[in-house]
C-alpha cells in the first residue's frame, strides 16, 4: 500500500511576476517625473529654499530680472496683470498662482503681484529652487 501523495511540493520562488512589478513602478515614476518637470514656464534663476512648490493646477507668474512679467509663457504689461490673471483663473474654483521670481527681482515687483493676489482672494505659492 502506497501512502504517498503524488503532488510534490517544490520551495522554489518565481521571480517573474516580482519582475513585472518592479518594472511597471520604474515606468510609473519615469513618467511622472518627466511630466512634473514639463512646465509651461519661462526659464529664471529661483532662489533656493527647502520644500516643493510646484502644482498642476496653478497658473505661473514669473517675473525676470528685467521686471518683465509673464503668465504661463506669455508676456504681458504689467498694467495688464490683474486682468490677465483674473482672465486665467476665472473657471478655477480654488484660484492659486505660482509667484517664480528670479533672485534679483526687486521687491516692490513681487509685492505688485501679491497684492493682486490677495485683492482677488487668490493663492500665492512662492516658487524656488531646491539646494
């Protein structure tokens, strides 16, 4: 009389379903990481500080060292900054702004763009530069 069962149990690991894991997160994070750096924005010099300043869906004002504004990548005046801005944000229900000024911008430039800002009722993200 035989006792035995016929079904062997073997200890060995398939490899191949972990494989597939691991490179469906590489293929992930290479495609969120080029699509967070893929801004519509003009190229400044920030300044830097710690922390992440940069979300989706926000509209970006910059402001270059020759006190040239810009929402997303167009230039305007800055006599035409509220309206504008107002323009961009207006079917936003939670309006927010991401203030990129270059090191050297004087204050009262950045302080223009604040004001607007907080007139409107309007957040303001300062952007900067990670050391």
């Amino acid at each position: 009389m035989n006792l035995r069962g016929r079904n062997k149990i073997t200890p060995e690991f398939n490899m191949s379903s972990m494989t597939d894991v691991v490179f469906l997160l590489l293929i992930f994070f290479m495609i969120a990481s080029t699509l967070a750096k893929n801004l519509d924005t003009i190229e400044v010099k920030l300044p830097q500080a710690k922390g992440k300043t940069e979300n989706r869906n926000t509209v970006a004002v910059t402001i270059n060292n020759r006190s040239q504004f810009f929402i997303d990548s167009k230039q305007i005046s800055k006599n035409s900054m509220e309206r504008e801005l107002l323009g961009k944000l207006k079917s936003s229900s939670s309006p927010s702004i991401v203030l990129r000024a270059e090191e050297k911008v004087p204050i009262d430039q950045v302080v223009f763009v604040m004001n607007i800002a907080n007139q409107n009722a309007i957040k303001v993200v300062l952007a900067v530069d990670a050391p």
